[in-house]
C-alpha cells in the first residue's frame, strides 16, 4: 500500500507530450503570428536603434533616432497628441456606445434584434466603408454632409471635411466610431 505522497516510480507525462493534440491545433496559428507580427516587430526594434536606408547595411546609432525623434522632430509630437486624443475619445465611447446599444437591441424581440444587429455589424464586413464616408465628408456641396447642412441653413458654404485641420479630428473620431462600433457591439450582444 502506497503512502500519501508517494508515486510508483511513474513519472507524471510531460505537459506537451501529453496535450500534443492542443498544441498541434495551436501550432499554425503561433507560426502564422510569430512569422508575420512577432519578428517583424523585433526587427523593426532592432532596426530603430540604426541608420537604414535600404540600400546600404544598417549603421548602428544607438537611441540618436530617439533623440532626434522627441528633441528635434516637431512633427512627432503633433502625431503623438493626435494618437493619443483619438484613442482616449474612441477607446471609451466606442466602448461605452456598443454595452448602450446592445442592451438596448437586447430588449428586442428576436426578429427584430436580428435585424438590427445585421445592421450595426454591417460596418465590419463591409468592404466599400472608404467609399461611404468619402461620399459622406465630400467637400463640395454634392457630399451628404454638405449637402444637408447647407439645406437646413447651418453652414452658407461647404466645408472641407478632411483637408481642414479645424474639422479633421473630429471627422476622425466619427469614423473610427463607426468602423470599430460593430466588433464591440456584436461581442456584447452575445454576451446579453
């Protein structure tokens, strides 16, 4: 009789060679991630501490393109602060947006939920998303945006959407809400 604590003489297997059939689903896709997001990613480090120009051998620098970046470039800075505005005002509203709206369609009947999931999912899938907005912020008078302000008498000539730096973000802001809105909202309707 064996005592607690007390193997009989087995080895327990080893995690891999055990889970082997796990592993082998997992497999393709850690090759897939690691050839095209993981190493590009590391070289791309490796290549930010030297001067590369692709036609000559990378010259090491150490962190002078840092320097250069925080100290010198003005640019930089501006890119920065754009990031880092839309992506605190999407980030939470995005979010804040979809658990809204979700719960809401959830009160639906089934029919009529399905529907209207079809619909605010549908900026995922579609392809033309580039297309619609370009239509939407045309700077002439024909763009819907234009177009129905200049009717309703709010603006006395069109507004250029995307060139001017005053209406820009903003413009941002509202398409990136609306192409990141339907992910989140399909994954909390599915909680729901």
């Amino acid at each position: 009789m064996k005592r607690a604590g007390e193997t009989a003489g087995r080895k327990k297997p080893i995690a891999l060679i055990r889970y082997w059939d796990d592993y082998a689903f997992v497999l393709p896709y850690m090759l897939i991630f690691t050839v095209f997001t993981v190493v590009p990613v590391l070289m791309s480090i490796g290549l930010s501490f030297t001067y590369f120009n692709v036609l000559e051998p990378p010259r090491f620098l150490g962190l002078q393109n840092y320097f250069t970046l925080l100290l010198d470039d003005s640019l930089f800075m501006t890119a920065l602060k754009n990031t880092l505005l839309l992506s605190v005002v999407t980030g939470p509203v995005g979010f804040f947006l979809s658990l809204l709206l979700a719960w809401l369609v959830n009160e639906f009947g089934p029919k009529l939920r399905a529907l209207l999931t079809l619909l605010f999912y549908a900026p995922v899938i579609s392809g033309g998303a580039y297309m619609i907005w370009q239509i939407i912020y045309s700077g002439d008078s024909y763009g819907v945006l234009n177009g129905i302000l200049l009717d309703l008498g709010i603006i006395y000539s069109p507004i250029q959407w995307l060139t001017d730096p005053t209406y820009m973000m903003a413009a941002a802001i509202i398409l990136v809400l609306w192409m990141s809105f339907g992910s989140g909202f399909l994954s909390l309707i599915a909680g729901f």
